[in-house]
C-alpha cells in the first residue's frame, strides 16, 4: 500500500498506538514508584520488581514473539499482544497488594514481547518499498512525541487521580487500537518461516534471568547459583539446537560481540540511573511527581531533535568515535547528578546533568543501532536488532537489581531522604563506571567503519531508523529486505 491512502494512514496509527503504550509505560512507571510504595506499604525490594518483573518477561520473550509473528501472522500477534498488555494494565490498576502488582507486571512484558515485533514487522510488510522509510519516520517521530509526552502525563497521573491511573491509561489506548488494527492493517507472514520453535530456549533464558535477578534483590546465594546452572543449561541447549531462538554462531562475528558489550555496559548505566534519578528527586529534593518526570524531559527532546543528525555522522566518520565519546558523556552527566541533593536547584544543579546525559546519548545511540545492523548480513538484520534489544533490556533489568545492593540500600531507604541521599551518592559513579568500561570496549574494538562488518551489509542500513526511550533501549529496526525476526 502507499502512505497517501486512507489505509496506509490507518496503518501507521495502528503501530504507532500500540507501541506507545509500551513506551509509555517505560518512561512513567518509574515516576510512580515512591506513591506506588507509600500506597501498599512496599519496600525497595518491591518497587524494584515493579519494574523489573516487565522487563524479565519482555527481554526473556521478545524474540519468541517476533517468531510467532512470522509464522502465525504479524496482525494476529499484535493484537493478541495490544490485548495482553492491557489485560495486564488493568490488573497493574485495580492491584490490592504488591503481589499482585508485580505478578500483573510480568504478564504486561509477556504483551509487550508480542505487541513491540510487530509493529515495525507491519509497517515493512504492508507498504511499497518507496514509501516505507516515509511510514518508518512517521512512527518514529510519532513514538518519539509519545516519550516525550510520558513523564508529563505520568506525573499528572500520579499528583492528580493516582498512580493506578498510569496502568489504566493503556486500557483505552487498546480499546482504540484493537478495533483499528482488525478493520484496516492487511495481515501478513513469513513464507520462510518454518521449522519448531524454541519454545524451551526462551523458557530457560527468562529463567535463568529471574533466579540471578531474584538473588541480587533478595541477596540469596542459592538463587544466583541456580541462575548460573540454568543459564550454562540455556547456553548447552542453544548449542545444540537445529534453529535456535539465539544462534551462537551470530556471535562469531567479532564486531556484533563487541557492539552488544557496549550495548550492555550503556543500558545497565541508563537502566539504574533512570530508576533511582527519579527516586533521588522525588524522595531527596522534593519534587513532584510530576516535576520528577518533567526535569528528565531535556534527555528526550534532544534524542528527538538531533538523533537523525547523530545517525549521518556516525555513518560519516564510523561507529568507533561516537560509541567513544558518547558514554563518557552520559558519564559525565551522571557524575554532575551528585550535586542533586535536599531542595536541588533545577537550574543550577539537575539541568546542566540532564544536558550533559542527554548530549551523550544522542551521540552513541543512533550509531550504536546502526552498527549493530551493518555488523552483520542483511538476512540477520531483524535476528541481530531483537538480540541487540533484548540484550539491553536484560542490562537494565540487572541493573536496577543488582545497584541497590552494591550501594548498601536498606529496603527502607526511600522512606529517608539521607538514606537514599547517601547511597544514590554511592550508585551514581557507579553507573558512571560501567559507561567507562563501554567507552574503553569500543575504543578498543571498533577499528573499522561499521559497513565493514559484512561484505553484504554495505548498504543495509541505509533505510533504517531508531525510536529510543529515555529510558528505554532501541526498538526493532526496520530494514530494506526484512522486518522482526529473521530465522536465516
């Protein structure tokens, strides 16, 4: 179809509504969390769950969820995922306990690993190849506006009605998009799709993922030990498998190891920064929810003007300079955030740290994306971008457990403002640390201009676009030949 169609139009909405309600929910939940403690009388532990139980299930699953959409049908997927997700939101609002929230949390990322593949999977399918990369920008642009709009609507929520409001919000959203997507978007699938799917690879990953998660927040040994057996479990079984859900022989490629390193030293930072900066502000300095949310805002209209302008100079000068400079950057920036303490000037002392980080993130973000798809062929385009999201989204995940330990949190320190004070102290060069390790990585590693990964890739990433959180790793790319996850 074209985009100047009433069709094409409708089809962009569609994508466009259902990836913002995960988007959406990634940038204002973790707003909501010191309300969310205070109402169910919730420890740190509990609030770390809250955001890590969506996490565990979207990075453990996201790639099965791209497979299904290629073999069932990538409409049918998508709006079983939009469905899932707002059963799970509206679970997450009407919660009565903690238990309940975190386990509605875990069934909203089972949702979301089937609703985030499709959407670009759509717009690659259905449109004609000349007006694809106009339909990718306008659900990038439009996505982008959706993060931007997040903390504001996020923090109104929590101040005003409350903070279950911030899950009920997806509620209507899918009661629009359900409707749209049935009536308007043209199915389609994968004709090569074929051969079993590992169903068992997925299961041991999120496994594996949630024993080592469960023993950095509860700190049980039993619990990592049993997370290390699952995951050399999951690693033996990938081996062996005829089509693995993640092919080991990907990472042959030394240029994909490396830049999913990066990827993971970047978002493991992003993950706990984003997580206890709007803890610190809320809980320390006294802001709002709602001035919580909007003083991180600056990260995400740089992202939105200047991205595009990133991704040309990255393919100018190669991967190496900007995946450099960029996390020293976002160091830096995390580094200034230990001047915010008890009644922070916005202006003075939380802004020019917002600045800095926001700067460094344009600077490697967009490069990042595109090396990890010019890295490889562009038959594995899809499989290497839902390996490269779902490695960040686990770095985040691991994060937010593991920095409350390492900086000696109490589960009640949210509760003291110079309890939390003096371990977000602690955290933060923390954060700044693992940027460092990445910057080093690809100093050391990224030789060569990022089309030098794969004779064939030269021009792969030439049509591609990012849509990227504050908060949030890079969503799946669209790409010239294939779109989601490509099984080679």
């Amino acid at each position: 179809m074209r985009l100047s169609t009433a069709t094409g139009r409708w089809v962009v909405l569609t994508t466009v509504l259902g990836s913002t309600m995960a988007l959406l929910d990634s940038t204002v939940v973790n707003v909501a969390l010191p309300r969310i403690g205070a109402d169910l009388d919730a420890d740190l532990a509990v609030l770390q769950w809250t955001v890590n139980a969506y996490m565990l299930t979207l990075a453990g699953l996201i790639l099965l969820g791209g497979a299904l959409g290629d073999r069932y049908g990538r409409r049918k997927i998508f709006v079983i995922g939009v469905v899932w997700f707002a059963v799970g939101s509206l679970l997450c609002g009407i919660a009565p306990n903690d238990i309940v929230l975190v386990a509605a949390r875990a069934l909203q990322g089972v949702g979301g690993a089937l609703l985030t593949p499709g959407s670009l999977a759509l717009i690659q399918a259905s449109f004609h190849p000349d007006d694809r990369a106009r339909a990718v920008g306008l659900w990038s642009g439009l996505g982008g506006v959706g993060a931007a709009v997040g903390p504001f609507v996020g923090g109104w929520l929590v101040d005003g009605p409350g903070w279950r409001w911030v899950f009920l919000l997806n509620v209507p959203l899918a009661a629009l998009c359900v409707p749209v997507a049935l009536k308007h978007v043209p199915e389609s699938r994968d004709p090569r799709a074929r051969g079993r799917f590992d169903v068992l690879g997925a299961v041991l990953g999120a496994a594996a993922l949630a024993l080592v998660t469960y023993a950095l927040i509860g700190a049980s040994v039993w619990a990592g030990v049993a997370g290390v057996v699952v995951g050399a479990v999951f690693v033996a079984v990938e081996r062996r498998r005829p089509d693995p859900m993640l092919p080991p022989s990907i990472f042959a490629n030394r240029l994909f190891t490396a830049v999913n390193l990066v990827t993971v030293c970047v978002y493991a930072a992003f993950g706990g920064f984003f997580f206890l900066a709007a803890l610190q502000l809320q809980v320390v300095s006294g802001y709002s929810a709602l001035g919580a949310g909007a003083a991180l805002l600056p990260t995400t209209l740089l992202m939105l003007l200047l991205s595009a302008k990133s991704g040309e100079l990255g393919e100018r000068i190669g991967p190496r300079i900007p995946l450099t400079v960029g996390p020293l950057l976002c160091a830096a920036g995390m580094l200034l955030m230990l001047r915010v303490g008890e009644n922070a000037s916005y202006v003075a002392d939380v802004l020019p740290a917002v600045l800095v980080m926001g700067l460094g993130m344009v600077t490697l973000v967009a490069p990042l994306t595109s090396t990890v798809l010019a890295s490889v062929e562009t038959g594995r385009a899809g499989l290497a971008s839902g390996i490269n999201n779902a490695a960040a989204r686990a770095a985040g995940l691991l994060a937010v457990a593991a920095l409350p330990l390492l900086a000696g949190m109490s589960p009640d320190a949210y509760l003291s403002a110079d309890e939390f004070g003096a371990t977000f102290q602690r955290a933060m060069p923390m954060c700044a640390g693992l940027l460092a390790v990445g910057s080093l990585i690809a100093w050391w590693t990224l030789r060569t201009p990022a089309a030098a990964g794969a004779d064939e890739a030269e021009h792969s990433h030439v049509e591609c676009r990012v849509n990227c959180g504050v908060s949030a790793p890079p969503l799946e790319q669209a790409c010239p030949e294939r779109a989601g996850r490509d099984r080679d």
